[in-house]
C-alpha cells in the first residue's frame, strides 16, 4: 500500500466528494474532504484509493463495493450536516458503553434519521450533540425506533474522550 500525502485530493478529489455526496447526502463532499484541507491518501498496489486519512486521523476508507466506511474524524466532520442526517440519538445510559466500542442496542435509541437503512453508515450521538461512535445501521430507523430488542447500530469505531 502506498501513501500520498499532499495538501489536496488532486485528481480524485471531485470523485470523492461526489461519492460522499451520494452516501451521506448534499454537502457532505465538502464536508468530508474541504478543498483547503491536507490528505494522505492510501493505495492498494493496483493504485486504488483505499482509505482517506486527515491531518489527525482516518476520515474514511473505501470499500470494494465503492461506498464508504467512516472513522471518527469522518464522523466528526458530517456532524456539520443538518442533524438529524446520518444520526443515531441515544442518552446518558448507553454513553459510556457506545464510546467504549460497544454496540448499540434499539431499546436505548432515542431518536434517528428517518431515511436511515439497514447497511448505512451512521453517527451514533448523545442527546447533548456529542459524537459516541461511527458504525453500520443493521435496522430501519423505524425498526429502532418501535423495537425493544435487537442490535440497532454495529459499532466499529468508539469515541473517546480525548479523539
């Protein structure tokens, strides 16, 4: 894997931004990857974007498949977007267990992105707007919203306090 480090996405950029665009919905290229921003950006040895690092941390990664999956800066950076877009709500009981990496279970959510699907990539955040964590929506916001049982969000990435 190769890295490219510069202080813009040269050729990919508009491609980035457009898929961002597409997955997360309108302002998220620029939100994601601004034109005044520094990228390294890692390949694969057929020189295939891989993923997508900022100047603290891994903003996304690329999958095969052409979506993307978010880190924590990548989730950082959406929570600019209109809330509830993209967002998983829940409160104090589920807080410390979600920044830890623990999966968020349909009983303890709050609120949710009414366009939210199974497969999607969500923010999980606490009542107060704080980011908790970024994972894989594995039900429909209204299954989350009416169940009392089941896995609402397979988190990948917990936020700490300190990230």
């Amino acid at each position: 894997m190769s890295d490219d480090a510069d202080t813009g996405l040269g050729e990919d950029g508009e491609h980035l931004r457009t898929v961002a665009g597409y997955q997360f919905g309108g302002g998220a290229g620029p939100a994601l990857f601004p034109e005044d921003g520094r990228f390294t950006i890692k390949r694969s040895s057929s020189g295939r974007p891989q993923q997508v690092i900022g100047e603290s941390d891994r903003i996304v990664s690329l999958n095969v498949d052409g979506r993307y999956t978010l880190g924590i800066e990548g989730g950082k950076r959406l929570l600019a977007l209109a809330d509830p877009r993209n967002r998983v709500v829940v409160g104090d009981e589920s807080e410390p267990f979600v920044r830890d990496g623990k999966n968020v279970f349909a009983k303890f959510v709050d609120r949710v992105d009414g366009d939210l699907r199974p497969g999607d990539e969500a923010l999980v955040v606490h009542e107060n707007g704080d980011l908790l964590a970024v994972g894989r929506a594995e039900l429909s916001a209204d299954a989350m919203c009416d169940f009392e049982t089941g896995m609402a969000v397979k988190v990948r990435e917990g936020a700490t306090e300190e990230s």
